[in-house]
C-alpha cells in the first residue's frame, strides 16, 4: 500500500535576510515577456550583481553586468546584447536559447565562464529561464481563451522519468505517462527585495502585466576556515489580479572549505513545488557533499539526474559553481 504524499511545499520566504558584515552578495534577475502579445518573441531582461558588504564602511559594487535578448517562437535567439560589452556575444545570435546554448556560451565566451562573472551567469540562465516562460499564460487562460485550446489541442509529451516530480506513478502523469495537468501549486509572495535594504538587491526591472522572472541571490561569508552559503533560487509571475506567485523556489544551505573549495555540507531545502513528488530529489543535494565547488554546473547534471533530480534544484544547484569567486573577495 501506497503512503499519502504531503501536499506540495507552498512557503515562499517572506523577504531576503539581511546582509551580514563581511559578506558578499550576488543577486541575479531574469525578466521575461512579450511585448507584441500571445505568440510573439520573448524579451528578456537581465541585470545581475555581486555586493561586499564589509564590517565598517560602506557597501561596495564589485562587479554588475546587464543583458538583454529577444527569442523567437523555436527558442532561436535573434538579438542579444550585453552591458558592459563583451567580444563574442554577437556570435550567439542564431543559436538556440535550449539544447546547445551552454556548449556556445562556453566557446564564444570562455574568459566570462572561466571568471565566473555575472553576465556568465545570466547567459547560463537563458536555457533554463526561457524553457519555463510559456508557464506564465497558463495563468492567463481565462483572459486569453486560445490558450485552452492550445492547451487542449497540443501534442502529448511523455514525461515520465525526466525528474522526481515526473516518477512512475506522479500525481501529475496519466498512466501512458503523458502529462495529466499542469501544477497549480503556487505561492503568493512579497516584493522580492526588502524596502528596509535598499542595496539587499540590485534595482529590479519594471513588469508588465504578462510577466515571468527568474530571480537569483547567493550570500556567502567566512568563519572558521570556511565558507558558508546562503542562497535562494525563485520563478514567479503575475496573475491577472495582480499578484506576484511563486511557481518555483528553493533556500540552499551550505559550506566549503575555503582552501581547497571542497563543499563540506549541502541541504536544499523546497518552497514551492508544482507537484507533491517533487520534494522527494532534495535530500539528493547532500550527493554533492566531498565534490569541488568550482565543478557544480558539470558534477550536479552528472550526479543529479532522471527520477533523482529536480530541474530546478539543479539549477539552483549549478549557480554555486561561482562561490569560490565571491569569497575570493572576502577579508
């Protein structure tokens, strides 16, 4: 006999914590909409930036970068631009924004990806960020009939398999493992800055009101000869109401040695999930535990996949890669 599930986790975090003295803060935001309406291309902005807050003084930049892209209805990017310019990023125009576009950013931009900057980060983003886009009209379907019909008539993809969310047997698949529906679990949430922070974020773009973002923050600080990790990874949209939810969120904690930048302890922890098998990868993040900070984006897609992986965790996940570089900014 079968255990009931717990309902799927719906605890958005209310509002960022505050800067520790002698931190260093990284906040990435990927705003995504469609300016010429349902069916159009997808603009995206992105602005991403590390903060040092030091234990006396001020605050103080240390790198910021911002990026905008439009895709077309296949995911091919047709315009992406970066401020500060870089050499090579014209080169991904053409590219897929899916399958193949880390591949490209790495051989067009390697110096980015080996310096771990935030522009790189943002560029990671896109693969991810525009897959989950199309999610924001499901919440519009009442506004926008065509879109239950698109939903009705579309093709049927098995899915069973791809993530724990998807497991034989999901609360969310038809027994020919195809999708049942899609997940509605969502979380009304705050603004995503703290209005007593100020500088807690970098300035965060104006939305429409047909509007997904894909929102970033790493903390790290040092004690005790290591680093340790506090980080937040959140897609939310807005509803036809108004309302800023949660579609996707997850708080990592975690440490490394600082020396050697060997993680030492790693839990995920799920705040909002679509459906109730979810949960069950992120117990898996403690896998990663012994592995090298610095090799994240390739260890966590070798470690963490199928049924014992959670895309967005993975994602989430990935991010961390750059850590040694934000602690290299530490006293």
């Amino acid at each position: 006999m079968t255990s009931a599930l717990m309902p799927p986790p719906a605890d958005p975090a209310p509002a960022p914590p505050r800067r520790r003295p002698g931190s260093v803060r990284r906040t990435s935001t990927l705003l995504m909409s469609w300016p010429g309406g349902l069916g159009t291309e997808l603009f995206v902005e992105g602005r991403a930036r590390d903060l040092f807050t030091p234990a006396e003084g001020d605050a103080r930049v240390l790198a910021a970068a911002e990026l905008t892209a439009l895709t077309g209805r296949e995911r091919d990017i047709q315009r992406i631009e970066a401020d500060p310019h870089v050499d090579g990023i014209d080169r991904l125009v053409g590219r897929s924004a899916g399958s193949g576009l880390r591949k490209a950013i790495a051989a067009e931009l390697p110096e980015e990806v080996e310096a771990g900057t935030p522009l790189h980060l943002l560029l990671d983003d896109l693969a991810g960020a525009t897959l989950i886009a199309g999610y924001t009209y499901f919440r519009w379907s009442e506004v926008y009939p065509e879109i239950r019909r698109r939903i009705e008539n579309g093709p049927a993809r098995v899915m069973e398999g791809t993530c724990a969310g998807f497991r034989p047997g999901s609360s969310g698949l038809r027994p020919d493992g195809t999708l049942l529906r899609v997940g509605q679990n969502t979380a009304r949430t705050g603004p995503l800055d703290d209005p007593d922070d100020p500088l807690g974020w970098h300035e965060l773009h104006e939305h429409p009101d047909v509007a997904i973002r894909r929102a970033r923050r790493i903390d790290v600080w040092a004690h005790d000869g290591r680093v340790d990790i506090d980080a937040m990874f959140r897609d939310s949209l807005w509803t036809p109401e108004g309302h800023e939810e949660v579609l996707h969120e997850y708080q990592l904690l975690g440490a490394a040695d600082r020396s050697t930048g060997v993680l030492r302890a790693m839990t995920a922890v799920p705040r909002v999930l679509p459906y109730a098998e979810c949960p069950g990868a992120a117990p898996n993040a403690a896998w990663l535990v012994g592995t090298d900070v610095r090799a994240l984006r390739s260890t966590v897609l070798e470690r963490l996949r199928a049924t014992d992986c959670c895309t967005h965790l993975n994602d989430g996940l990935r991010s961390l890669a750059e850590v040694p570089v934000l602690a290299a900014a530490l006293p």
